[in-house]
C-alpha cells in the first residue's frame, strides 16, 4: 500500500516542481518588472533633483534599472555554485526571500525631496539586491521544472519557468493600470509604491508552495554519486568557455522586451501624447498574447526539426519589432495594440523554448551555474542597457529610426548563436538521469576554450 501511495506521489512530482517554478518566477519577476514601470513613469521625478531636464532624469532612472542587471551574473555565480552542490531548492527559497525584502524597502525609500542624494544610493543598493536574487532564480527555477520532467519532455517543463515572466510582467502592468488613474500629484507622492508594498503578500504565498518540493532527481543522483563539483564556476569556464559565451548571446533577442515596456512607455508618454492607462492598456493586450503564445516555443522546437523550429519563430522579427515603433509613432490605439501584439509573438515563442534548451547543453553537476552564468551575462550586456541605449538614441537623434534597427540585430544576433548552439547538442531532451547526460563532452571538442 505504502508502495503504491509512493508511485502516485512520484507521478505527481513533475507537475507540482513545474508549478511551483512557475509560481515563484511569476512573483520574481512581478518584483522586477514593476521597478522597470516605475522607472519608466515615476522614479525620475521621485529619486532625482526637480531642477533636471524630464529626458535627463528619466535617462538616469534607467541607468539604475541597469544596476539590476549588473548584478545578475553575481547572482548566478551565487547560487549557481551552492546551487550545484547543495542543490536547487534551498536557493530558490533564498532567492524569493531576498527579492520580497528588497522590493519592500523599495517601496518604503524615502524620496529625493526628503533624503537628498541618500534616496538614488539606497535606490540602487535594493535595485541590486533584486538583480542577484532575479540572478539566481532564472537557472534554479527551469532545472527543478525541466530535471523532475518526464523523459524526453525536459523542454515542454522548462517552459513553465519561462511562463512565470509574462505572468509577472502581466501582473505587474496591471496593478500599474488600475493605479494609473490616480491623479498625477499623488500617484507621484505616494501610488506608485502600492505594487512594491503587495509584494510582501506574494512572497509569503510563494514561500509556502517552495518549502513543499523535494530536489531534483538529476541533482539528488549528483550528490549520492559524490560527483559535486568543488568550485563549478572555474569547472564551468575551464571545460566550456566556448559554449559559455555563445550560450550568453543566445537569449539577447529576449530583451527587446524592455524596448516594448520600459522604453516604449516612457517614449509614448513623454513624446507622442498617450496617456498613461492608454499605454499600459497597449503593452497589457501585447502581454496576454506573450502569455498565451509562449508556450507554443516550446511545443514546436519539441516536435519538429530544431533548426527548422529556430528559424520559423524568429525571423518575422526582424520586420515585426520596426513595424511596431511605426505604428507606436502613428498615435493610433489599435494600430500600436495589433501591432506590438504582432511583434511580440516571436521572442515570446523563443523564451519559451530557449530554458530548456540552454538547460542541457551543460552536464548536471555544472549546469545552474553553467547556464545561470551565460544567461546573467546576457542579462548584464544587453538586457539593462536596451532602455538605457534607446533613450540615448532618442535624445541624440530625435527618432525612433535606429531604435528600430537595435531590434532587428537582436534577433540576428540570437539567431546565429542559437544555430551554433544546437549543432553542438544535439541530443536535446535526452534523459536527465545521468549525472553527466551527454551532448557536451562533444562540445567543448568542437569548440575547445
């Protein structure tokens, strides 16, 4: 009896990892997509001098969004390293904690106009403090969905990871909307800390499903076998440098989100006369077709030639994204509604397939770190610094033109390192059991570091 109560709990593992890594990167994310939004709206007016030009303050309020990013390959090599030996539970309970604390003291930070200089200092800090926990979620969160999923389904699991990012940013745009018809003055004042002090709630519930799993099979095998790794950074640069910096250029499609979000809504707001709750009502639409389209990522590289898959989602972007600045500059609601919803179909549908595909392409005893680190690097280089370059561009040139073009090299740059990529494993979704489970011995042979 006991046998058969142990195989049903055993069948019902994958499902509750999956949605447990949905649910908590829903709430990670949550955290970190809200900070964009107020940068965008709100914090170049909070944590900055009154007496700066608008594009000037809202410039520098990007650039600690950027901090965020800065400091999310510290997080990877974190908890990617304690990750690969002690395992993956332990630090996405750590990495919840860490994101619910910083985004509270967010919310609480006194402004400029009280603080002086102290209120961006301290702004930062936090902002960094979220990059590292955001940091270490990512990797954690797609290897205990994707090493406790069924045979040969390691990248349909991963998605639900990937799925928990629209989820957040959805949430996040939304709390945003419904505060957006505050009267400016006191969405300014006070409004705009609402979303960081919900926060609070969400990590209490996100806590509770995390403190339930149980570690991965991959990662349990690793430790019984004594094959953890002393020092998996070193490991991880000395046997696939190569792949580490391929693997970094593979997601940076992914960012131009921030051009749809962040930059745009700040841009549309500013410049073209959209209203507040117009604007986010336009990026709400684009993210339940990123929240639905998703997902079908991860169907399509499972079931068909990889490559062919690869190709098939990502080059309408290379005209969708420029389109969607032009219908954006147009001023017309359903022109700019049909069109970012277009645009957004093909990096959703590459995130959702891309975290399990980075997943194996390191062995076991090395992969939270291994694609924690490559992703995180991404994250540094392109992902903080995509609104901070735009709005550069735009207070250069006074056009939207070479913003438009950023977008397309994006998409030939994930292009042409995702190709690399899975000529080299192409073993894809191959069993998890294995403390080594193949395809990268061959490589770090190809491509020695």
């Amino acid at each position: 009896m006991q046998h058969v109560h142990t195989q049903a709990h055993d069948k019902k593992k994958p499902m509750r990892a999956a949605i447990a890594a949905f649910v908590g990167t829903t709430i990670e994310w949550y955290d970190f997509y809200i900070y964009g939004l107020a940068a965008a709206l709100v914090f170049g007016k909070v944590f900055f001098p009154a007496s700066l030009d608008p594009g000037v303050a809202t410039l520098l309020s990007f650039v600690t969004l950027w901090a965020g990013f800065i400091a999310r390959p510290l997080g990877g090599i974190i908890f990617g390293h304690f990750g690969d030996r002690i395992g993956r539970k332990t630090t996405l309970v750590i990495t919840l904690m860490l994101m619910g604390l910083s985004t509270l003291g967010i919310g609480l930070l006194p402004s400029y106009q009280s603080i002086g200089v102290l209120a961006p200092i301290c702004l930062v800090l936090l902002r960094i403090v979220q990059g590292i926990a955001v940091g270490g979620e990512w990797g954690g969160a797609v290897l205990i969905a994707s090493e406790n999923a069924p045979k040969s389904k390691g990248i349909l699991y991963a998605a639900f990871a990937q799925q928990g990012s629209p989820a957040g940013n959805l949430l996040a745009t939304l709390v945003f909307f419904l505060l957006s018809r505050m009267p400016m003055p006191e969405f300014v004042q006070w409004g705009w800390r609402i979303p960081f002090l919900l926060s609070a709630l969400l990590v209490l519930v996100g806590l509770f499903i995390r403190l339930q799993l149980s570690e991965s099979r991959a990662m349990q095998q690793v430790i019984a076998e004594n094959k953890v790794e002393r020092l998996p950074l070193l490991s991880v640069i000395r046997q696939h440098g190569m792949l580490v910096w391929m693997a970094m250029l593979v997601p940076t499609v992914i960012h131009v989100t921030y051009l749809k979000t962040t930059f745009a809504l700040s841009w549309a707001t500013s410049e073209l006369g959209y209203g507040r709750e117009t604007f986010l009502q336009i990026i709400l639409w684009a993210l339940v077709v990123q929240f639905v389209v998703q997902p079908f990522g991860a169907v399509l590289v499972s079931r068909m030639d990889k490559v062919k898959a690869i190709l098939w989602i990502l080059l309408p972007e290379f005209l969708l994204m420029p389109l969607m600045f032009w219908a954006i500059s147009t001023g017309s609601y359903w022109l700019a509604v049909s069109a970012m919803c277009l645009a957004t179909i093909p990096h959703s549908m590459f995130y959702g397939a891309i975290g399990g595909i980075l997943a194996q392409a390191f062995p076991v005893q090395l992969r939270y770190t291994g694609m924690s680190f490559s992703y995180q690097l991404c994250s540094l280089l392109i992902g903080g610094g995509t609104p901070v370059l735009a709005q550069w561009l735009l207070n250069l040139t006074g056009g939207i033109s070479l913003v438009a073009m950023i977008s397309a090299c994006y998409a030939l740059v994930s292009l042409f390192s995702t190709l690399w990529l899975l000529k080299r494993i192409p073993a894809l979704d191959a069993p998890e059991s294995g403390a080594t489970p193949a395809p990268l011995a061959a490589a770090a042979t190809v491509q020695p570091r």
